[in-house]
C-alpha cells in the first residue's frame, strides 16, 4: 500500500473495512449456508479469499484494495461458519453437539492466544 501513498486514515479505513467484512459477514451470509454443503462451502471460501488476497497484492489503486479485501473478508467469513458446520457433521452420533462446538471455539481460542 505504500506505493500507492495512501495516508494512515486510508489505511485504517482498509483495515477496520476489512475486519468488518469477516466479521459481520457471518450474520448475512449465515441463512444462505445453510443450503449449501459444508465442504463446499469450506471449498467457496477458501477460493474467495485466495480470490480476494491475490487482488489485493496486484491493486493498482484504493477502490480495488477495497474491493480485494471485502472479497477475502466475504471468503473467511464462509470458510469459518462451513468449518464449525463441518466438524459439528462430523460428530452425528455424538448426544451433546454444543458441547462438542464449545470444545472447538475453545480449543480455537486457546491457540490463537499461544500462537
């Protein structure tokens, strides 16, 4: 980004445009997986991101260094709920799937932070 000589409110704009993209994503994309398959939907997101980060690494001005980042945030928004769906599937016999997801969002957390 710095040789395109964006000033820091540019960049921080990009930064927090991007955070909210995969973050508020989930709640508007979230009915419409529902009737996808997880493992294709972990599929389309990877591919979106990969989509959305190669993008932004070509971007020759500000619009599409927004528009690269929406579309990864959009991919890591997918590929994050299909994954949590997909591990859930793959527990059907288990009696408590909340317990399961609560192990999984924990475990994720507590790598993250010793990462």
């Amino acid at each position: 980004m710095s040789k395109l000589n964006l000033d820091p409110s540019q960049i921080a704009f990009v930064i927090f445009l991007f955070t909210c993209s995969y973050r508020a994503l989930k709640v508007i994309i979230a009915p419409y997986l529902d009737r996808l398959a997880a493992e294709k939907g972990i599929v389309i997101g990877c591919l979106l991101a990969a989509l959305g980060f190669l993008g932004f690494a070509f971007s020759q001005n500000y619009f599409l260094i927004i528009l690269s980042l929406l579309i990864a945030g959009l991919g890591i928004s997918i590929n994050s709920i299909s994954s949590k769906v997909f591990s859930i599937e793959s527990f059907e016999k288990a009696v408590n799937k909340s317990e399961i997801f609560s192990i999984i969002i924990t475990s994720v957390n507590i790598a993250g932070a010793i990462a």
